[in-house]
C-alpha cells in the first residue's frame, strides 16, 4: 500500500498518463462544486441573483432549525429505507441464489422488468392502488373490510413504502451478486468440519456476503438521500424531504444561494454519515486486508 | 492389515436424471491404507467421494465408516474430512481460524485449540508466522497445507481428497506428493485419495482403484495395475503400452510377425477366465530389447523403426512390425543407439513381461 503510491505522484510520467483524467475530473465535477460553493456566498434581491459577496445565506441556514428538522426527517428516512430493503432483499437475494437457482433467471428477470420501469410511472401507480377509493380497498371491501382499510396515501407510510419499493431491486442484485459469488466448496467445507446449515450461513455465507450488503447499504442510503419523487406524491408533499426542499429553494423560491448551501449541506452530511459507517463497519469487519 | 475394514461399500448406485453415475460399486478399504480412485473425469469417482463424504446420498446400496451404518448421516456427523480441489480455505478467515474451525464447532476450549493448531502448523511444516496471516497472502503450496491441516486437525477416521493436487505445476505437485506420502506414514489415517492421473496413484497409493463409466474396473496395487491391468483400458491409462493383437489357442499365443520357440504362456500372465480366441498381448516399452544376430529370446518380432523420441532419461523408439502394428520400446538415453529410422531390427521380449488379457469394448 505504500512505497509505490508514494512515489508515483512524483513520477512525471504518471502524471501525465493521468491528466486527462484529471482534466474531465475538474471540468465536470470539481468546477461545478466550486461554482456551487461560490453561489452560497451571494444574494437574491426580487428573484435575481446579486453578485456580492455575504454570509447571509449561511446565518440563515445555522439559525433556522426548519432546515435541519427536514435534514433530519431525510436522513431519518433514508437509513429506515436501507434497513428495510436489507431486511426485504437479503432473504430475496439468498433465495435467489441458492434455493430457486432453477428458476432464478425468470426471478430475474421480473425484477429487472420492475426495475426498469420508470420511478414516476410505478410511484403514480401506488397512488392508485392505495386511494382510499383505489384498488387496494376495491379488493379489500370486495372480501368484507369496511371502506377504506387502507388509509396511508399522502403520510410517511406511503412515501416510505414507495422509496422501498423503488430502491428494493438495487438491493436484491448487489447482496445476490455477492452470495452468488461465494464458493459451492466453501460451503461444503463448513458442513464437512461439522457446522450446521444455520452455523455454515453465520459462519461463512454471512461474513462472505458482508461486501455485497455494504455496497447495497451505501448505494441505497445516497439514492433515498436524494429522493424527491415520493416524499411529493405518495406523501403528499406534506412532510418534505431534503431534496425536495432544495429543488423547491432553486424553482419557486428562485433563491439560488439557498439551494445551493442546502445542497451542500446534504452532501456533507450524506458523506459524513457514508464515511462513520465505513469506519464500523471497518472496525467490526472479519475481513483480511483486500 | 487384517481385520473390520474401516470403510465398506456395497453395492451403491447414484444416478442423476436418465444418467448412471455410479452402477453399483462395491469396496471395501482397511484401516490406515492409502488408497487411489483413479480415472478419466465423468467416471464416477468424485462421485463416489461425495457419497462417502456425505454430501450426496446414493440411491441404493450401503456404506459403513468403522463398522457403522452411515447413510442418512450428514455430512457434519461423519467421521471424514475432506480436501478439496480447490481447497476451500475460508478467506475471511485468518490461517489459524482456518485450521482450528473444525474443532471451534465442536466446542473444545480456545487455548486447546490454539495449542492443536501449533502442532498442525509444525506437522505440515508451516512457518509459525502464517498463523495470523490469511489464505490468499500464502502460496498456492502453503495454502495446500493449511487445507490439509484443516482436515486433519479433527482427527477424521478417513481423509478424503478430491484432486488437491491437480490444480499446481509439476514441480509443487512432486513435493506435494511427497509430502502426502510422509504425512500418511506419519499420522497413520486413512486416506482415499481421488485422481485423474494414474501415475500420482500408482506413486502414491498401497493400493488403486480403477474407474470408469461408473464401475470399479480393477482393484489391485500399483504393480498389479501397472504390469497386470484387467483390460486394455486400465493398461492404455498409464504412460505408452504396447498391445499386439494375437490369438490364444490352449494356452498358445499367435500373431504375425511373433515367433517363439515354445508360444504357450503360464497362467500367471494370463488375465484370469481369458478363453480362446482374440486378446491382447501387452509388453512395456522398458521390457522390450534390440536383439543382436544370434541372440534369442521367448519372443521375437521384426520391426521398422519409425520415430525416434528422446524422453531424457531415455529414448523412445517407434516402430511397425511386419503385421503393421505399432510397437514402442524405450532403451537408456545413455545406451548406445541400436538402430535408426528406417532400419530393420529384431526385438525380444521374455515371458516374464508379458500380460495376456481381453480387449474391452469402448463404453
């Protein structure tokens, strides 16, 4: 790990070989971030965009606790979401890896056929099936429940049922990619030094499908950061999330210096909360050095 | 030697779908022997390992581990331990909690542990640093080690390995071989080893077994298979063979091209129950010699030289007899060359050497 990298950012040659690279890395994501940074320093006077240079934005920002409540609500929402598509997708993905192989490629392909549906499309169709004179209750009256048992549209249940929903196939492919991966003779060994089924997948299927869960909780957790399509129409807009809260500053609100310090806010502290988990996560891994 | 064999198999058959894995085999394997399953791949032999192992249950038949009735068993109960082709070190796993995981699960106290897998270590020759490292920072070599001290840690009553070697370069596989061979002598477990190469077998084990198709062809040790194979097949298995096509009468011996002062051969070079009629003469290329005029052997046959090969250590003639079969004989490299290609040469061969058996008809 070390020696080596050291001395290649001394090495011209190195440095040359990694300048376009560099170049595309300054140009599309280094200089719009600095263009964002700059914009929190500015101000907006009748919807327009003053170039002169103020902490208001920020004093805003730090003495308003609104902001931070929603910040808060989002990330609340967010880590429920990870935990629930692991809790959904891990006995999924294990199914599909090792009891239905017969038939996991129709599995599959269902999933990847929900998968690639567009978000907007399925989340207008949960409106559907959960109005309180929608499909679900349709059914549900058909076999005797009184009318509107299900009563969820435009609450955080529903925005929350959508984001599972919406993100649950990302979780499935990467924890069942990771157990597939595992070697059938791995197992096997377990079984034949004397483990039980139950202490074979605790001992060795588990802590080997550990990647594949971390990338899942990872991806899972910046996508529902992000998410602005369900907490709008599955929950009604009533309890708006980060995202929909900057995209609200940027559009209605026209006050792009505000848009841009939330952004940035969310950002660090969806890295921030990425980077604290890495470092359980590290601490407690049973993993040798990869 | 003598005594309750400590693995017994009768009868056990497996199929899969329409296909015939194993059609029935029956052996039966003595306390502390080594003992080779050998053949072509899709003969049934690792089959026949699983079902041992317990990973698979045939379908009809019966096995017993010292005496004891184990199908139904699973795996985890099974006094066996088994090394696989691929070793199957658990990688998240460090060298020492690779080594200790079988007696982990049976609950024996950790320093006990520790204290069993130091003396793994040392038996498989391991430097004491490697404990804590994991699989993948080892050698393909040291890793081989460590699977072996994995499955011997718990003391199994039979040692099952399923080709750990094949998968290393030649040289590896010699020390390798040598070490298995040290190793067995040393702890006196039983060993059933499977292997596509007849040669590792035959270097390895007291005694081989032959598959093919799913059948045992032969059981016997390494001179047995080596210089009285049941049939053509198990004879073309290990390195070049020459079988000449004759005809037996009584107990005469005929082909073209073959003369012999008195052609009748003893019954102890005869495959047992060979009748009259077509088989199949085998001679090892290393028994054949070039015969000067006037010198005389049991048998004698004109060939052409076609090919010369040097082996190193030895060099390859090829050749047709008069009849148009192909006939190898080997001489030492260091030998004076007696003859080259296109020449003429008489050859003999005595009747010590020879091994009278049926042609098999390819499955």
């Amino acid at each position: 790990m070390n020696g080596e990298i050291d001395r290649s950012w001394r090495d011209p040659e190195l440095l040359v070989k990694a300048l376009p690279s560099v170049i595309l890395q300054t140009a599309f994501f280094l200089a719009p971030l600095l263009m964002t940074v700059a914009l929190t320093f500015q101000r907006t006077k009748n919807f327009q965009l003053t170039w002169t240079w103020s902490l208001d934005t920020w004093t805003d920002i730090f003495t308003k606790p609104h902001y931070w409540t929603i910040l808060g609500h989002t990330l609340f929402m967010a880590i429920t979401c990870v935990i629930l598509c692991l809790v959904i997708a891990f006995p999924v993905a294990y199914a599909l890896a090792t009891r239905l192989r017969a038939f996991q490629d129709h599995v599959k392909v269902l999933i990847t056929f929900a998968f690639l549906t567009d978000a907007t499309l399925k989340t207008f169709g949960w409106v559907l099936f959960l109005d309180k004179n929608g499909a679900a209750n349709y059914l549900l009256q058909q076999v005797g429940f009184p009318p509107a048992t299900i009563d969820i549209l435009f609450t955080d249940w529903a925005t929350m049922l959508g984001m599972v929903y919406n993100l649950l196939s990302f979780a499935i492919f990467t924890i069942y990619l990771s157990i597939d991966a595992i070697d059938r003779s791995l197992i096997l060994a377990a079984y034949d030094a004397g483990a039980s089924k139950f202490r074979t997948f605790w001992e060795v299927t588990l802590p080997l499908a550990r990647p594949g869960i971390w990338a899942a909780s990872v991806l899972i957790f910046l996508l529902a950061v992000g998410v602005f399509l369900e907490p709008k129409v599955l929950g009604g807009g009533k309890s708006p999330m980060s995202a929909e809260l900057i995209r609200q500053t940027f559009e209605t609100r026209v006050n792009w210096p505000l848009g841009a310090a939330l952004t940035l806010v969310l950002m660090t502290v969806a890295v921030f909360v990425v980077l604290l988990f890495n470092r359980v996560y590290s601490l407690k891994r049973h993993m040798g050095p990869v | 030697m003598a005594g309750e064999p400590i693995l017994e198999i009768r009868d056990i058959r497996k199929n899969f779908g329409a296909y015939q894995a194993l059609k029935g085999v029956s052996l039966s394997v003595q306390q502390g022997e080594f003992i080779a399953l050998v053949g072509p791949s899709g003969c049934g032999k690792t089959t026949l390992l699983k079902q041992i192992a317990g990973f698979e249950e045939p379908d009809s038949g019966s096995l017993s581990i010292a005496g004891q009735p184990m199908l139904g068993v699973p795996a985890a109960a099974r006094p066996t331990s088994m090394v696989f082709q691929k070793l199957a070190l658990f990688p998240h796993m460090t060298v020492a909690d690779n080594i200790g995981f079988p007696l982990k699960l049976r609950k024996v106290d950790p320093a006990i542990i520790a204290k069993r897998v130091e003396a793994m270590i040392e038996l498989m020759q391991l430097k004491r640093e490697y404990l804590t490292r994991y699989p993948r920072q080892l050698s393909g070599g040291e890793q081989q080690r460590v699977a072996l001290a994995r499955s011997m840690i718990s003391e199994p009553k039979l040692l099952l390995l399923d080709e750990p070697l094949s998968a290393l370069d030649v040289k590896l596989k010699k020390v390798l071989q040598a070490e298995l061979k040290r190793l067995h002598r040393s702890v006196g477990v039983t060993f059933v080893h499977v292997t596509h190469d007849l040669e590792e077998a035959i270097m390895l084990a007291d005694r081989i077994c032959v598959m093919r198709s799913g059948e045992i062809l032969q059981v016997g040790g390494p001179n047995d298979i080596y210089y009285r194979p049941a049939d053509s097949f198990v004879a073309g298995f290990i390195g070049d063979t020459n079988l000449l096509a004759v005809t037996v009468k009584g107990n005469a011996v005929s082909a073209p091209g073959l003369t012999a002062a008195d052609p009748t051969v003893p019954a102890q070079y005869v495959a047992p129950g060979l009748g009259d009629g077509p088989a199949l003469l085998m001679v090892r290329p290393e028994l054949i010699t070039p015969l000067e005029s006037g010198q005389v052997a049991d048998f004698t046959i004109d060939v052409t030289i076609t090919e010369i090969f040097c082996k190193g250590g030895t060099v390859q003639f090829r050749s047709n007899t008069e009849g148009g079969a192909p006939l190898i004989f080997e001489l030492p490299g260091a030998s004076k060359q007696p003859a080259d290609i296109g020449d003429k040469l008489r050859l003999g061969f005595p009747k010590r050497d020879i091994y009278l058996f049926r042609e098999r008809v390819a499955a």
